[in-house]
C-alpha cells in the first residue's frame, strides 16, 4: 500500500504509534480515550484529524499500514510512503 500525505501526517503515524494498532477499532478507542486528558489544542486537533483519517479507511485498508515513529524527512511534499 503507497500511504500518501493526503492521508497521515508524520505526526499522526508518530501519534498511532504510541497507542494499540492491532485493529482501526482499538486504535480509534484508544485515541478517544487520550482526548479527554488532553488539553493543549494542537494536539486535540491532530488527535481529532487522525480519527477523522481512520474513519475514512476499511478494516482492509488499515491492516496494511506499517506503524513507525516517522521523521519529517520521511513526508516531503510530493513524495509517498511505501506501505
């Protein structure tokens, strides 16, 4: 799968990273969860950004996602991520 920048950030992978990725489900609850101990509204804004991402693939989708602490270097504009 080629993961695009259209659809995560490198702070979004580095934020599905920390939390459990065995399933779109558990990560989506996981990261419901994190929200109401968040109070710094950069971080709800990519939380809320990364559920609304996660929304948008199939169970299918999801399970081919690498998860990794990305680096910017790895999302320069234009270019794509192999999955």
């Amino acid at each position: 799968m080629i993961l695009s920048l259209d659809k995560f950030s490198a702070e979004e992978i580095n934020l599905m990273s920390i939390f459990d990725t065995t399933s779109r489900e558990a990560l989506r609850d996981d990261l419901l969860t994190a929200l109401h101990d968040v109070y710094e509204p950069e971080m709800i804004e990519v939380i809320g950004s990364t559920l609304e991402k996660l929304d948008s693939l199939t169970d299918e989708e999801f399970a081919e996602i690498s998860f990794y602490i990305a680096d910017d270097d790895d999302f320069t504009e234009g270019d794509a991520i192999d999955e």
